[in-house]
C-alpha cells in the first residue's frame, strides 16, 4: 500500500511539473519596453478579445485581425501589430477562448467577434499564428465577402479547402520551426489557394512569431527574435500594400508569389506524425 502511494505521489509530481513547465513556455516573455502602453503615433487597448492596435492619426488603410496561437496570450503579438500600426495599419489581436478554442460554442463565438471587428466600411485581412492560422483559414473560407486577404504564419498547407479562395493569401513559415516542420503535407496541397504568396524565414523558429517561449518541440532559432519579427511584418506589410495598391510593396522584401503547381510540390510545412493525429479532436488538428 505504500509503495502504491509512493508511486502516485511520484506521478503526480511529475504531472504538476510537466503542467508547470508548459504553463512556462507559453507565458510572454521579453516585451519591448512600452508595448502595452499608447503612444503619439499608436493607440493600445487591451480588450475583452484582445487587444486593439490604431495608428494616430487614424488613416483609411487596411486593417489586420490577428488570431493567437494555441495558449499563447493576445499581448505575445501587439509587438507585431505595433509594427503595422506604425505603417497606418489597424490590428485587432484576439487570444483563444481557453486557449484553443475547442469547447462547445467557442469557435461560434469566435466567428461572431471576426465578423464584429471588420463591421464597417473598412477593409480588413484575417490571419494568425498556428492555430490561429487555422481558425483564420476556416473563417476565410466561409466568410470571404468579409475579407481582402489571409495570412498564415507558423503553419503549413491548410486543413481547410482554400482552392477557390480569390483574395490574396499570404503562407509564411521558418526553416527551425519545428512545431509546424515534421512532415510532407502534400496531402493538403490541393488545399491551397491561386493567389498564394509562400515563404520561409531562414533561421526562425516557432515561437519567435510571438514573444513567449521556449515552446516545446520547437527548434532553436538562429537570428534574434527582432529580426523574426521583422520579416514577419515585411510578408504582412507586403500583403497590406497590394490590397491598398500602395507603391511601398516595391521596397519590401521580395517574397515572391509562387504559381499553385509550385506552390504544391514546395509546401512541407505543418506536421503532426500521422501516429498522433487520431487522439487530438478535429479542429484541433488544423494546426497548434
């Protein structure tokens, strides 16, 4: 009877702390000094969704909603939204429900908010990071008299069917991620829509999408988190400055639209091992 104890006691030690070390790495971590304070040029608010990112003054230009990822807090992104903000761009940065998203009624919810945030006369682009990235893809596709563009980042070809999606999309990816790097997804190419747009980032990693980490099973990034970061806004500001016809898209970096065909045998992003894929739930498995 004491050793039964004794081996319950050693499992449960060992679940707290494998709770307490994933509470941990999901956390936000090093934000700029300020980020969650308004300035002269930008407006920070937190929200009951989020977070609301405004340029000052207000400008005309197209808007982003942003989705977080899997129990990733809304502020581990307003340094991205801070980013576009400074180029005359709004952001409205939502966190997941219960951090997925996944219990009844939730994703309902999450629908309902999108669709509240882009009411107006304004033009507005979904997207978000992993699993955000596949919330995003399934509202674009069921809503895209609402949107101009989607833009994915840390994810791969989508679970979604996007192939008859007309508005420009936006697939970006790092070669260290090894959340969403760890097998062919080509099964889902088909998935992939015309107007697509498909980069890497040379060096980065998972997390550096957001400010938190380590995550687990993520690789090692070998540039800083600032400069992660800063491609990530140039794919984003890139998308942006097409769909406002702005000449400023020249002077970004090239990350050049792939034809579809190409774009099909490219794609190797997001993996789940097939041996895992039938104990997480449906929506789940879109992307994490």
């Amino acid at each position: 009877m004491k050793l039964f104890r004794r081996i319950i006691l050693v499992v449960v030690v060992l679940l707290c702390g494998a709770i307490g070390y994933f509470a941990w790495t999901v956390q936000t971590k090093d934000l700029p000094e300020g980020t969650l304070v308004s300035a002269s040029n930008i407006k920070v608010l937190p929200t009951s969704y989020g977070y609301l990112v405004d340029p000052i003054p207000e400008t005309a230009l197209t808007g982003m909603v942003f989705l977080a990822g899997a129990f990733i807090g809304a502020d581990a992104y307003v340094p991205f939204a801070r980013s576009l903000a400074a180029a005359g761009h709004p952001v409205r940065v939502i966190g997941l429900e219960s951090g997925v998203a996944q219990l009844p009624g939730q994703q309902a919810r999450l629908n309902g908010t999108i669709s509240s945030l882009m009411s107006g006369e304004r033009a507005w682009v979904i997207g978000g990071h992993s699993l955000g990235s596949a919330y995003a893809a399934m509202f674009a596709a069921a809503n895209e008299s609402q949107i101009k563009g989607l833009f994915m980042v840390g994810t791969g070809n989508p679970y979604t069917d996007l192939s008859a999606l007309s508005v420009p999309v936006t697939i970006l990816g790092a070669t260290n991620d090894n959340v969403a790097n760890g097998r062919n997804d080509d099964d889902r190419a088909k998935n992939l829509p015309p107007r697509l747009t498909m980069s890497q980032i040379e060096g980065g990693n998972h997390a550096q999408f957001g400010y938190y980490g380590p995550q687990i099973m993520d690789g090692t990034a070998s540039l800083s988190r600032q400069a992660q970061q800063a491609q990530m806004t140039d794919a984003a500001l890139n998308l942006l400055d097409r769909i406002d016809n702005r000449s400023a898209v020249a002077e970004r970096n090239d990350f050049t639209t792939m034809p579809r065909q190409r774009a099909v045998r490219y794609a190797t992003q997001f993996a789940v091992p097939a041996r895992l894929q039938g104990l997480m739930p449906q929506a789940f498995r879109q992307e994490s």
